[in-house]
C-alpha cells in the first residue's frame, strides 16, 4: 500500500512539475533581454488547450504516427520513475537500472523518430536523422558518465550510485553531462526552439505535423525528459550525502532551478552552432565524462 | 532414452525429407515439421536437465560413433529446430514448384540435408564425424544460397561463401588433426587441465570466426545473406552463423585457453559490433543491412563471451557469468528477431521484386503485418526494452560494468567495450528507424511499391510465430533462465546457476508494465484524439504545396551524418555528373558503398598472391633442356649441402 502511494505520488510529482522547467528557462530569457516574457505557467496553458483540440493527421500516416508519442511518453516517464530523489531514493531500484534508464530514452527516441518518418516530409527525414546520429555521441557520453559514477562508489544500480564527491570529478562530470543535456533536449547550441527556420532544427521539426493531443503529450514528454536530465546532473555531481532530509530535498531544488536557469542563460548569450560542429562539441563533452572517469580510477586507488 | 529415440526420429524424418521432398512439397513439409519437432522435444528434455550420450559400436570412417546431447549443445538444437521448423513453413509459400519449378526440388534436398547437417554437428563428439558434418553442411548451404543461379551476383556470393567456408575449414581441419595427435583419439569432451592443448585456441577462433561472421573475415557474410532466398538468409542469419558461436563456446569450454583468449575475444566483439554496424547504417540493400546487422550481433555475443573468458582467468569473478548468461541469451534473441526480419525482407522482396530501400517506401498501408512485425522485430534488434534484445544486451552490459565497478584489471578491457558497445546500440537504432522508416513509412517511391501485397498466410504464420517469441523471451525472460544457467553449467562447470538473478526478475515485471503502459498510454491517446475529431489531410511539410515521394529523406540521407564520421571506413564511391551548359540535359549522382574490406584488403592481397603465382609459373616452361638444368642446380646444391653438412 506503502509502495503504490509512493509510487503515485512520484508520478504525480513528475508529471505535474515537468512543464514548469521550459516556463522558467524562458523566464530567465525574458529577463535577460529585458522583456517580460509569456508566464512561467504558459506551458500548462498549452497542455491544456492542445488537449482539447482536434487533430490533423497526415494521408500518409499510419496509426504509428499517434501510437510514438504516446510510446515516446511512457518511455520517459519510465526513465524518470528509475531516478532516485534526493532524501526519498528510489521506489525500486536493482542492479543494472542504470541502464534501463539509457535504453528508456533510446525507445523514446525510436518512437519519436518513427512518428516523424510516418508523413513522409523531408523536413521530418531531416529532424530525425539528426536526431538519430547525434544521439551516438551523446549516448557514448552517457555511458561514460554512468562508468565514472560507478567506478566512484562500486556500484552500478542509481540508488547508490548517484553519490559524488567533492572534487575536479564532479565539475568534469557536470560539464559533460549539461552538454549532454543540452543536445538531448535540442537546446541551443544543438537547436533552438524558438526559431521557425524548420531547415536548422532537429526537434522541433520533427513534430511539426502533430497537433493536439499527440502534440501535447510530445510537449509533455520533452518537458519532462528535461526535468529528468536536470534531476539526473544535479544528483551526479552535487554532493548531498551528508545533509539532513530537508536540506537534500532543498539542495536538489535549487539544483534544479540552477540547471533550468542555465540553461536559459547559455540560450540568452550564445548562438546556435553550425551542424558540422555539433560533433565537435558532444565529442567535447565525451572527454568531459572521460576524465571524469579518469578521475575517479585515480582517486580511489590506494 | 527417450532423448536418443527422439533424435533418431529426427534423422529418419530428415532422410525421408531427403528422399521424398523432390518429388512431394507436402511429403517434405510434414517429415520437416515432424522432424523438427522430435528435436524440439528432445533438446526442451535435455536443457530440463537430463543430459544424453550413445556410443554406438557403428565405425563411420574408422571412428566408433559418439554421439553427446548436453545443455550447450541443446541450446543450439532448440534454435535449429524452432528457426527450422519456421523457414520450412515460410519457403513452403515463398519458394513453390509454381514460381520456380527448377529450383523449388532442389530446395527441398538441400534444406533437409543442412537440417541433418547442422543436427549432426550438434551431436556428433568425434572429431573425424565433426568434420564431415561441418563440410556437409557448408555444401549445403553453398546449394541453398545459389538456388537462384542463372544470376551471376547469386553465383558471386555462393562462389565467395565456398571460398571462405574452406578457408575457415583448413583451420579446422589443423584444428582437429593437431588435436588428435595430441591426444592420441578423434574422440571429444572435456579436457581442462591438459594446458599444453591452450595454443590450439586461435585455429579455434580462426575456424570458427570466419562462419561467426567477426570482423574482418565476416567478407563472405554480407553477399551470401543478400543473395540467398530469404528463407535461406532467415536460416543462415539465424542459425549457421551461430554453429560458428556454438564451436568456440564448445572449444573454449572444453579446451583450456591461453591467457590472452579473453583480450582479444573480448576485443574482436566489441569492434565487430561498432564497424558491423556502421557499415549496416550505410547500405541500401534492405536484406544487406540485415546480414551486416548479423555482424553486429554477433559482436555483441563475442563481448559477452570474452568478458566471461577473461572472468573464468581472473579467479572466477561473478560478473563473468552475467555476461556469459548475456551471450547465451543473445543467441535465441537475435536468431528470432533476425529471422523475422528476413522473413520480412522476403515479404517485401516477395511483393514488390527490389531489396533496394529507395525505390520502396509506404508499404504500411499495403501490407500492415509485415510493417507491424517489422517493426516489432525491429525495436527487438535495436536493444529496446520491452523486447527480448534489450534483456541479452543489458545482462551483458551487467557483466562490463560490473568489471569496471570492481575496478579489476579486466576493467582496461571491459570499460571501452562498454563505450563501444553503447555506440553500436545507438547507432543500431539509427539504423532500424531508416530500414523501417524508409521501407514501410511515407509515400511510395516507385509504381512497384504502389502496387505491393501483403504475404499468405503460409508466410504469415512462421512470423507471427517468431514475434510471440520475441515478445515471451523479453517479457518473462527469468522463464527461460534454468536452462542458459545449464548451459553455462556445461561451458564452465563451477558456473551452474539454477536460479535467475535478482534484477532480472524485476526486469521482467518492469518490461510487462512498460509493454502495458504503451499499450494503455496509445490507447487512451488514440480516444482522445477520435474524440477531439480527426481530420485526414496532406502532409503539412511547412505549407509546400507540391510534395513529390522522391523528395523524401532516403536511406542515403539518413545515414549521411554517421556516414561521414565512417568514412574513413565505409570509403563511399561517388560519381557526380552536374548539369552542365545553359540547357542542361542530364545529371546524375551515383553513391555506392564498396565492401571496403574485401574489396580494398582481400581482393587486392588475393590478386598479389596470384601475381606472384605468375611470375614463378614462368619457370615452367616445357623446355626439357632447362628442366635438366634444374634437376643439375637442384643436385649441386644438395651435393653443397652433404659436403658441408649444413654449415655455411
């Protein structure tokens, strides 16, 4: 009984705080350009209308087009419920979830790209072979960073493993894995989701035939595989072992509204890369995660 | 006993089958069925742990027969038989007397004798018997991918397959000879501790590798899988590839391996798995990109084995014995998901008459269960939970990362196969998103795509088939458990385990919710959107108003970025004519991806080899006065020789 409301409300927590992270990053935008920018809750807003709304499908598409985003959601939700949080841990954690948790976000990413391929646009095709090959570095990456985590604490389930250190590792670490956050949630220096030019976009330009309720849940999914990734760095490399309850809760807010502002803050004063360097730069945070991994091995040999 | 009645069952089925099968399909499906079930069951008695042995007082070639049935062996006859028994029924439809009234007879001979064959590899435990096996088996095959004969490109492949098999067989052969002279018997089994036979490991992994398909001698692979009639790809792919798996796991079990085995096993899988794949991403032959998919996989089952070989040498740590469970699983996996990926490739080829993904395209609407079991099968191959590969390839995964938890000195190893392994499921899924995408989704490209069919049932069956499979060992994988711990029982007796790890039984229950989730989560969707009301309109493509299908995204596209970082590798051939002049007639842009290592490696060595020949042929002439002064030389130097007894 315990289990089931524990798990509730998690789910709740997740599914309900997600859409909040794209509000404040463009809070902070707005800020740092001096406008006031749509409200912090404007997310929720398009939730809801969307939902409402009909929908437009293409000639082309097969029911595969409406069944990816809603496979690309669980897919993410699953991922985001493996997470431990903070003081509360996981609900139920087991060797290997680490992993489960990569592969989740690949399915997401399977069926986010299958969808995009169902209309037969070459802007889709575009998006999603973007998407797809960025993804091999970036997935490298990840794992590099899994690898350094657990060569720090010996262990290889996120329970335990989300447990860093003061140190160079940690700042290596962080670097990486916001990189790493940036290009799977198509932020700039990857992409910008602000722009209407579907020719330099990866996200963005694969939903661009989805529209209400499957548009929705994509919105949903984003904002929330971007809480998860916010969640994740924040427990990688802040060191919270050795605070109390309230205060580790606290530590993993603010470490995630610093995350989100961040981000806002690289998209405010940084332009969208050329495509021929976004290699470069997820080979950049490869190293990153690398070292850290290095790191680590060093520190822990006696 | 009742295992040994089984299997002569099984054979007298098969050579009925032989027999009877030229002149009647429904004789030979019914004696292939029956057949293929009789070893069913007695590989499901075996692998329930009731291991068999005959020694028959029969002499084949001067050798008493010796015939063993044990766990690892009957992992292997249960994937003979159920990927068998499904390709039977498939080229029942696929390859009928009414298409092909030359071939389809000899189809049927053959078939049965590669059954009989690869049977008899199983269980044969004498070398000599061994050997005749694997060579009826390569002649089997060589038939089978050369049905199709009267096209050269099917003559090529067949040609190349025969020339590698036997390259594979000499090691062999050096293999077995080495071995029985050692020992002083052509009799097999389990020898350990004799550790002066550990040398004889790398003809093992020479012999074997080239049928396994590992990088780089995996050249062979990719023609005869592409070329061959699907059900012969589906069983070439599915399971001979694995007979070669199936004699270095025996080999490295039963003979004890030099130190450095694991290393380069280890080694040779994880580069397997990333350049297979690579080149996978890169082809537009649909059943091509399957066969170098195999390479892949097969590069991912050496990982697992090698990390175990390198966990058996460093004091038995646990972690090895995951990834064993890895590699074993990943065998019945990938032969389910691969098979039915070829038997889809076949339906395609079946129905629209091209394997090339860019004259294809919206097959979905034309035949849905093909693009559903596709796509299945694809999210299987691409390691995604719920399906079954995710459940092989993350027991592997436990195995490295455990490794390098423990910060041993195998993590040097394990830790870049890690990376490398996780590259190659990124860009495996790269790869199936095209395939699928390109070959099922969209607007067709060509008028023979519009006027595509859906399969018979015939063919329909044997996938479904294999999509239940897949779907049972992804989502109770702990079912299946007893019998991989058996296996690796066999494979290191110290590594019995009969109960299935924690994790993995909370594996399974997370893949059911996940498989339910989805299932809910489209279906609520689905309601809320028929609610909402659906409007059907073109494609909105950013408001342009005159789509056209070849503007579609192509294979060639997709894979143009990962393409590029490969280069270096895949060295694409482009040949560009622009539109010259102020009326431009034509222009044209041709891209082929050449098999870089056999074209740019084997070919260019093989023609020096034969330059070489030439020039000494020079020396045979035919001129008897020359021949005589040889023969002078040849005594003076001899006579040199005694007179100095060797010193110079």
């Amino acid at each position: 009984m315990i289990l089931l409301l524990d798990v509730i409300g998690r789910l709740a927590l997740w599914l309900v705080l997600a859409p909040l992270l794209p509000g404040i990053i463009n809070k902070a935008k707005a800020w740092v350009a001096g406008r006031r920018g749509p409200p912090v809750l404007q997310l929720y807003y398009d939730l809801a209308r969307l939902w409402r709304k009909g929908v437009v499908l293409s000639t082309l598409a097969s029911p595969g087009f409406v069944a990816g985003p809603a496979v690309a959601w669980v897919a993410v939700t699953g991922a985001a419920m493996l997470l431990p949080l903070g003081p509360a841990g996981t609900v139920f954690g087991f060797r290997g979830d680490v992993l489960l948790l990569i592969y989740l976000l690949a399915l997401a990413r399977f069926a986010t790209t299958w969808a995009a391929m169902e209309t037969g646009s070459a802007f889709e095709g575009m998006g999603a072979a973007r998407e797809v090959s960025y993804a091999v570095l970036a997935e490298a990456t990840l794992i590099a960073a899994v690898l350094s985590l657990s060569v720090q604490t010996g262990s290889i389930s996120l329970g335990t493993m989300l447990e860093p250190t003061v140190g160079p590792g940690a700042v290596l670490l962080a670097g990486g894995l916001f990189i790493v956050l940036l290009a799977e949630n198509c932020r700039v220096p990857f992409d910008d989701p602000n722009t209407h030019l579907e020719l330099t976009m990866i996200h963005e330009v694969m939903v661009l035939d989805h529209s209400g309720p499957p548009l929705a849940v994509i919105l949903h999914g984003a904002a929330l595989k971007l809480l998860l990734f916010a969640v994740l760095l924040t427990q990688a490399a802040l060191p919270m072992g050795d605070l109390g309850p309230v205060a580790a809760a606290g530590a993993l807010a603010a470490g995630v509204l610093g995350v989100t502002i961040g981000v806002g803050m690289v998209e405010s004063l940084m332009a969208r890369f050329a495509f021929r360097r976004v290699p470069l730069l997820l080979t950049i945070a490869f190293l990153l995660c690398v070292f850290a991994l290095l790191v680590a091995w060093r520190e822990g040999t006696p | 006993m009742t295992t040994g009645w089984m299997l002569a069952l099984a054979a007298a089925c098969g050579v009925a089958a032989i027999a009877a099968g030229p002149r009647s399909p429904r004789a030979w499906l019914g004696l292939n069925l029956g057949g293929t079930a009789a070893v069913l069951a007695a590989a499901v008695a075996v692998l329930g742990g009731a291991s068999w042995e005959w020694r028959g007082g029969i002499a084949i070639g001067g050798e008493p027969l010796h015939l063993r049935l044990d766990a690892l062996s009957a992992m292997f006859l249960a994937l003979v038989a159920v990927v068998a028994g499904a390709a039977t029924v498939y080229a029942a439809e696929y390859w009928p007397d009414r298409l092909y009234p030359d071939s389809a007879p000899r189809n049927r001979a053959w078939w049965s004798t590669l059954l009989l064959s690869l049977g008899w590899v199983l269980v044969s435990s004498n070398g000599l018997h061994f050997l005749i096996g694997w060579e009826l088996f390569t002649v089997s095959a060589y038939f089978l991918i050369t049905l199709d004969r009267a096209r050269p490109e099917v003559r090529r492949a067949g040609w190349l397959f025969l020339v590698a098999s036997h390259a594979g067989t000499a090691c062999l052969f050096a293999f077995f000879a080495t071995l029985a002279a050692r020992t002083g018997s052509w009799d097999l089994g389990p020898m350990r501790d004799r550790a002066e036979l550990a040398p004889l490991f790398w003809l093992v992994l020479a012999g074997f590798g080239v049928k396994a398909g590992i990088f780089p001698l995996h050249v062979w692979l990719p023609s005869a899988h592409a070329n061959a009639p699907s059900h012969v790809s589906a069983m070439m792919s599915g399971v001979a590839v694995k007979m070669g798996i199936y004699g270095l796991l025996r080999f490295s079990g039963w003979l004890p391996v030099p130190a450095a085995a694991g290393w380069v096993v280890l080694g040779v899988g994880a580069i397997s798995a990333l350049l297979g794949i690579a080149f996978a991403l890169a082809q537009d032959d649909l059943k091509r990109l399957l066969a170098y998919c195999t390479v892949e996989n097969v590069g991912i089952i050496l990982t697992g084995l090698g990390a175990a070989l390198l966990a058996a040498a460093q004091g038995d740590a646990p972690w090895g014995r995951l990834a064993l469970a890895g590699a074993l699983f990943h065998i019945w996996n990938h032969a389910a998901f691969k098979s039915l990926l070829f038997f889809s490739a076949g339906s395609v080829l079946h129905a629209t008459g091209t394997r090339e993904m860019s004259r294809l395209g919206g097959l979905w609407r034309v035949m849905p269960w093909t693009t559903a079991l596709f796509g299945l099968a694809a999210l299987a191959v691409a390691g995604l939970p719920p399906l079954n590969g995710f459940v092989s390839e993350w027991l592997v995964y436990l195995g490295l990362f455990s490794a390098v938890a423990e910060r041993g000195p195998a993590a040097w190893a394990t830790l870049p196969a890690a990376i490398m392994l996780a590259s190659a499921g990124a860009l495996a899924l790269a790869t199936f998103v095209k395939a699928a995408s390109v070959v099922f989704l969209g607007a067709p490209r060509s008028t023979a795509a519009v006027h595509a069919h859906e399969c018979g049932p015939g063919m329909r069956g044997p996938m479904v088939l294999l999509a239940v499979i897949c779907l049972g060992l992804g989502l109770v994988p702990a079912l299946f458990w007893p019998a991989l711990g058996r296996a690796a029982g066999v494979w290191h007796p110290a590594w019995v385990q009969a109960a299935a790890p924690a994790p993995l039984a909370t594996l399974g229950v997370v893949q059911l919710v996940l498989a339910v989730g989805a299932a809910a989560a489209t279906a609520w969707l689905w309601f809320q959107a028929r609610g909402n009301g659906v409007r059907r309109g073109p494609t909105w493509d950013c408001g342009y108003v005159a789509p056209a299908a070849r503007m579609q995204y192509t294979s060639g596209s997709f894979g143009g970025i990962v393409g590029g970082w490969f280069g270096w590798l895949l060295q694409p051939e482009r040949r560009l004519r622009r539109p010259r002049g102020p009326w431009p007639q034509e222009a044209s842009r041709v891209e082929r991806i050449p098999e870089t290592v056999l074209e740019r490696v084997f070919v260019p060595a093989g023609s020096r080899v034969l330059q070489t020949a030439a020039v000494m042929r020079r020396l045979q002439h035919g001129r008897l006065q020359f021949y005589v002064l040889y023969v002078v030389i040849g005594l003076a130097a001899l006579a040199a020789l005694a007179v100095t007894g060797g010193r110079p």
